[in-house]
C-alpha cells in the first residue's frame, strides 16, 4: 500500500493500492466509451428517426422511440450522456486529487446508474419486446463501472465517510479545475451543439424509402 496523502492541507490519511489508478484508468476509458454511445444514440433521435415511417419503426428504434424512451420529453439516451458525463467528470476529479471522499461519492452514483438500466433491459426485454444494441452497449458499461468502483473502494484504506466531508471545503481549493471541468464543457457543449443544429433552417428531412 502508498500512502496518497501528500498535502498537510487535510488532517488524514489514505492509501490505495498499487492497481488502483491503472483500474480508475480503465474505470474512465468505460465512461468516455458510454458517453460516445449515449451521444450516437441522441444523434438517432435527432436526425434519424424524425424521417423514418411510422411503418418502418421497429427494432432499435421501436426501443427509442417507446413511450418509456422519454422523460419529460427527453430522449433517454440524452440523459444517459448526462450521467456519463458526470461519471467521467469525478474520475477526472480524483485523477486530479487522488481523494478517496470521490471514490464515496461515485460508489451511489454508479449503483444508481445500474438500477435504471437494468429496468431499461427488463423493458427491452418485456413490454417493448425489441432489443436495442447501443442501448444494451450502455447498460453493460453500467455494469463494468460499478463492478471496477467496487474493486478499487475494496483496494482503498481511507477514514469514514464522515470525517472526510469535513474537509470538504479544503478538497475544492486543492482541485485544478482546468483538469476537471474544461473536458466536462467540451463534452456538454457536444450534447448542446447536437440539439443546437436541429433549430436551424435546413430543409426537411426526407423520409427514408
């Protein structure tokens, strides 16, 4: 084991192994892969599926265009990207300070995320009775990032939850943000700059043959 704590700024310490950041590594290659896959699924939905009949809806996008592909008028896919975004942007963040208070943060995160995909395959599987390829893509990514937050909270030595909030407010001054955020606009601007283009004046989609 390393002892990680290199800043006197906090009033603990923590250690990791030695696989620790190779598997984080991975940890955030899976997020990025997951995010490029909710941004080609919210592609379909603005460019695609607004020019293919309605007799021509089935698989994939008898999936997507469901009455569960929506909330609030949002394609799924759409907040998927949100999540993987916000995945990538904690990995990035403890790449960045090597805090183990993120490594808590992300442990609920990607449960929650397990939980909804999960029901999005039962109803692939059930009431839709059509199965989506990207959409299954996503939910196995769901999968593998909260199986790898598994290994590396059980690989990681680090105080309560309880005593590390605390310095919370010592965790954001220590944080370069150029690192964190600037890779999380780029990819939200990604997402806007998508729907951004569905609000010029192109000429009408032509339906496929």
């Amino acid at each position: 084991m390393a002892t990680q704590n290199r800043d006197k700024t906090f009033s603990y310490e923590w250690e990791y192994s030695s696989g620790v950041t190779g598997i984080l590594g991975i940890f955030t290659l899976v997020a990025l892969m997951g995010w490029l896959v909710t941004v080609a699924l919210t592609a379909i939905h603005l460019f695609a599926v607004p020019s293919i009949p309605a007799e021509a809806v089935q698989g994939s996008i008898a999936v997507i265009t469901s009455q569960w592909g929506y909330i609030l008028g949002i394609p799924l896919a759409t907040l998927g990207a949100f999540y993987y975004i916000g995945t990538f942007g904690l990995a990035l963040w403890w790449f960045d300070t090597q805090h183990p208070l993120i490594l808590k943060i992300l442990t609920p995160y990607t449960a929650t995320g397990v939980l909804f995909s999960s029901y999005f395959v039962y109803l692939q599987l059930v009431p839709i009775g059509e199965i989506c390829p990207f959409c299954m893509m996503s939910a196995g990514a769901t999968v593998v990032l909260f199986a790898l937050e598994l290994v590396v909270v059980r690989r990681s030595d680090s105080p309560p939850v309880s005593k590390m909030t605390e310095d919370l407010g010592s965790l954001i001054t220590e944080t370069n943000y150029a690192v964190v955020v600037f890779p999380v606009l780029m990819a939200l601007v990604t997402i806007g700059a998508l729907y951004m283009v569905t609000l010029l004046p192109l000429p009408e989609m032509v339906p496929f043959a």
